[in-house]
C-alpha cells in the first residue's frame, strides 16, 4: 500500500543555512503555530481513545506508550511523569521503547526494525486484554510498532495510536487511531519538530483527561501528587491552606503527616 508522507515532504522553506539567526526562529516559530490546530481536528480522535482506556484503568488494566526514537522517548517521559504528578503507581503508565533503556539517551540501530521484538516487550509485562496500547509513530510505517499492534489486536488487547501521516500503516492497524497533519517539517523530515511537537501534546491530553477522569484531580488542584521536592511541599501546603483555612504550618505539619494532599484534607475534615 502506498501512501503519502507528508512528514517527508520538503520544507516550506529553503535555502536555511542562509537565514539569519532571527529569520531561521521566526520561520521555525511560524511551523510551531500550526500545531495545535492540527490538533485541535483530532479532538473527536483523542476523545474515543481516552474513553476506551479509562475503564481499563478503573478496573486495575494499564496504559503502555509504544514508540521508536524520539517517538518512544516522549512516551517513555509522559509515562514517568505521571507517578509525581498524579500519586500512581510507576506500573499504571508504562513507557516502552525499541532498543530498551539504552535508546532513551542513545540511537540503538535498527531497533526499531524488528516486527516481533514490541511484542515481546509487551510479554514481558505479561500484557492482557485487560490493558491499553498505543503506538507512536510520527511516520506511521515503524515495524516495531506496528508490529506489536497487530498481535495486541489478535489478542483483543485495546489498541491506539499517535501518527501524523493520514493513511499510514499504523493508522490503518490501531483500532482507535490519532492522526494529527502537520506537513513538512522546517527541517525536511526532522519529525521531532512539529510531529514530535503534535504527539507532546496528545500524549499530554491523553494522561491528564484519563487521571482527572481516574480522580486524581481535585478542582484544578493535583491532590494525589508526591512530595518529591521542596517545592512540591511548598505547593501542597499552598492548595490546603486555601482548601481548609489552616495555617502554613499546620497545613504543612499535615501535608509531612499524610503524604498527599488529598489524604491531608480528609483527616482534617473528618477528625
């Protein structure tokens, strides 16, 4: 099957390495701004996948992000931030990516290449129906990826996926696809730009839709969060401070008590 890579495609602009230095983040700048309206057209996209996962969750199932290069490493960051953020436990969102932890730091050849190995990544987690996968590919045409989503669907493992080429391989195989066109690139073919950019951003709709739909937001207030720094203490002290009327040192004595926010107020309210 063919199909077009609008990712691929040359540049808008040409002759960069003539610009000057305002000229090439001006035209840079003016690439970004048309990503969240390409975005914005998947929404009803992003809106059937999040429903799909959060029952999965309610019901003790998992998340796992799936991706080669600088896709798998912004899954593998959205997946790490959601423990601090959100109180869960480091196995509810799993980030995974082609070549192993090497990859995060490192380019690992050809490891995206294998159309088994995501598979058995997955298998070590001993994966279920009772999980969510998504893919994450900005070409759509990962081997790994795909690979992997295709044996999730044999197995009625729910599965999804982040790509920016409409048509794509990955986009054809996941049963809830998002698809997000943001054309060619500044650089011609340096997905980690807008692609990469795009695929930031739904990972962030994504986690933080499925956590606040989980409850683990209050008001607008990440009650669940860890205190893992001062600042994040400083933080929590603030939100009960205006959430009881206590003062700073007490809400803060309550805060070191209880370990969250969240657990903090409701030994107040309820003592």
């Amino acid at each position: 099957m063919s199909f077009t890579k609008t990712t691929e495609q040359d540049s808008n602009h040409d002759h960069l390495e003539k610009m000057s230095t305002a000229d090439l983040l001006k035209n840079i700048n003016l690439e970004d701004q048309t990503v969240p309206h390409a975005v914005q057209k998947s929404l009803t996209q992003i809106e059937r996948l999040v429903d799909q996962i959060v029952p999965k969750l309610e019901r003790g199932g998992r998340l796992f992000y799936m991706g080669a290069g600088t896709s798998g490493r912004l899954g593998v960051v959205d997946a790490s931030e959601c423990p601090p953020t959100f109180g869960v436990a480091p196995d509810v969102v799993i980030g995974l990516i082609a070549g192993g932890d090497n990859a995060i730091r490192n380019a690992v050849e050809f490891a995206e290449d294998s159309e088994n190995q995501g598979w058995k990544d997955l298998q070590e987690y001993a994966i279920s129906k009772k999980d969510v996968v998504i893919g994450i590919a900005a070409s759509g045409t990962t081997p790994y990826v795909i690979g992997a989503l295709q044996t999730c669907n044999e197995n009625n493992i729910i599965t999804g996926c982040i790509t920016c080429n409409e048509g794509s391989p990955l986009a054809l195989t996941a049963a809830f696809p998002i698809v997000v066109v943001v054309g060619p690139e500044f650089v011609t073919g340096s997905s980690r730009m807008k692609a990469g950019t795009a695929q930031k951003l739904v990972l962030n709709m994504i986690s933080t839709a499925t956590m606040i739909k989980l409850g683990h937001v209050q008001g607008n207030k990440m009650v669940d969060m860890q205190l893992s720094n001062h600042k994040l203490v400083d933080r929590g002290t603030n939100m009960i401070m205006q959430a009881i009327d206590v003062t700073h040192t007490t809400a803060k004595e309550l805060l070191l008590k209880h370990g969250s926010v969240r657990k903090a107020i409701e030994y107040y309210e309820h003592k």
